[in-house]
C-alpha cells in the first residue's frame, strides 16, 4: 500500500489560494482589533493569550512553541470568529430589536 500524501488527492491551487487569502484577511482584521486596544489590554490581551495557550496545549517535549505575536494573533482571530462569546475583544454589541 502506498504511503498517503499530506492531502491526496491533492487540493486545487485555486483552493489553496482561497485559503492562503481568507487566512490572510483573518490576520488582518486581528491586527486591526488589537490595534484598538489601550496600551494596558493589550499587555493584558497578550500576557493571557499566550499563558492560555502554553497552559492548554500538550507539546511533544522537545519541540519549540510558537512566538508569542503568532500566539496573539491566532487567540484575537477566533475570538473574532465568534464575536458574540468574545465581545470585549471582538467589540460585539448586539443589535436592538425593533419594537
């Protein structure tokens, strides 16, 4: 039996470029929000982004963890992905209903 590749089949290059792209925007819209922030969240925002991250995750001994700014930038894009848990990071307000 073959050994499997990383994708087989593989994924269409314009698949990969959606990706690649969405990817990219995420970042961005990370950096934005956090560039909101006061001086003092974002000292906040980054010391508990990556103490929750090196506190949660299980890394095979050995391996290097990720730099912190990857760290906070990766914690900020999911709390944007679901504004409505997050809404001090995300700046969720909820819309009124009409009456």
């Amino acid at each position: 039996m073959p050994e499997p590749t990383a994708v087989d089949p593989p994924l269409p290059d314009a698949l990969l470029t959606l990706f690649a792209n969405r990817a990219a925007e995420r970042r961005q819209q990370a950096a934005e929000r956090f560039g909101t922030f006061t001086e003092r969240e974002r000292v906040l925002m980054k010391e508990a982004a990556v103490m929750g991250y090196v506190q949660g995750t299980r890394h095979p001994k050995g391996d290097d963890f990720p730099k912190d700014s990857w760290i906070l930038s990766t914690v900020i894009e999911a709390c944007l992905s679901n504004p409505d848990l997050y809404r001090t990071i995300s700046g969720y307000v909820e819309e009124a209903e009409d009456a």
